[in-house]
C-alpha cells in the first residue's frame, strides 16, 4: 500500500501543476483557492499542501473499504463444501436488440 501511497499522491502533484500549466495558457483557474491575487500565495500553498494530503486520506479510506468488503465475503464461506454444494447457475439468455 504505501507505494500506491507515494503514487497517488504524485499524481496529485502533478494534477496540480498541470493546472497551474492550465492556468498559464487559458487564464482560468480549475479551483477558486488557486487564485492567487484571489487568496494569497501562502493560502494557494496550503491548499496545495491539503489537496494532496487529503489525496492520500481518500485513498486509504477506499483501500480500507475495499479490504471490509473483501474480508465479509470471505467470511461468508469460500470453503469447499460450500462450491460443491451449490449448484452452478445457468447464465440468463441474452437480449437481442
């Protein structure tokens, strides 16, 4: 995971820089706290910061959820009495349009 931390993060970074890139050629800002007659330099850099901190937190809250799920079905009973006593399902017909 903590790989897949520093990447996200990364691309975070550089999603920033390329809006600051954006910015350089069209004049627009694609968030109002990038402004920087707006907010201030030392307010833009703190957001900056927050941005790609919170990249980080929303990454791990999804890989945490993604690991819940997984254990719970997991619990639910991947043993091998359990395959052998279902029965294999039939795919529905398919739809023709």
């Amino acid at each position: 995971m903590p790989s897949h931390l520093f990447a996200v993060q990364f691309f975070a970074a550089l999603y920033l820089g390329w809006a600051a890139i954006g910015k350089m050629i069209t004049g627009h800002n694609p968030f109002f706290w990038m402004d920087q007659k707006l907010m201030g330099s030392d307010v833009v850099a703190a957001y900056c910061i927050g941005f790609v901190g919170l990249s980080a937190l929303a990454f791990s809250f999804m890989y945490g959820l993604i690991n819940m799920r997984d254990a719970m079905v997991e619990r639910r009973g991947d043993t091998e009495e359990h395959e052998e006593a279902a029965p294999a399902r039939e795919a529905p017909p398919r739809r023709r349009y």
